[in-house]
C-alpha cells in the first residue's frame, strides 16, 4: 500500500479551487482521504513546509498555489 503524502493532497486540493482553500477545509480533506484525524498544529506545519518551498501562498485565511 502506498504511503499517503498529505502536502500532495493539499496541493491537489488547492489547485481545484479557483478561490482558494481555507485551513478548515484542508483538515476536512486531508480527514476523509486518509481516514485519520489531523490537528490543526499538524496541518500548520504541512503549510508551512509547502510555504517555505513558494509552493502556496496565504491570502486573508486562504490558500492558494504560487505562481513562481
């Protein structure tokens, strides 16, 4: 079975929505895919990490990918 990779999936996620992502939505998602309860504190850090790579950006509580 194949490791699931939640900075994958929130990418995924953020690139099908024009209007960006907030982080409540994000738990929401990574929860069902994965069938395990993440924290907040836990989805701040794939954030952040994904952030320090310019690969998404926070916008007024949103997410959304970078344009580099």
């Amino acid at each position: 079975m194949e490791k699931f990779d939640e900075r994958k999936a929130i990418l995924k996620l953020i690139l099908s929505s024009k209007k960006g992502v907030p982080k409540e939505n994000i738990i929401e998602y990574l929860d069902y895919n994965n069938k395990v309860k993440y924290s907040d504190n836990e989805v701040e850090v794939f954030l952040a990490d994904l952030n320090g790579q310019n690969k998404v950006k926070n916008i007024e509580g949103f997410w959304f990918l970078s344009k580099e």
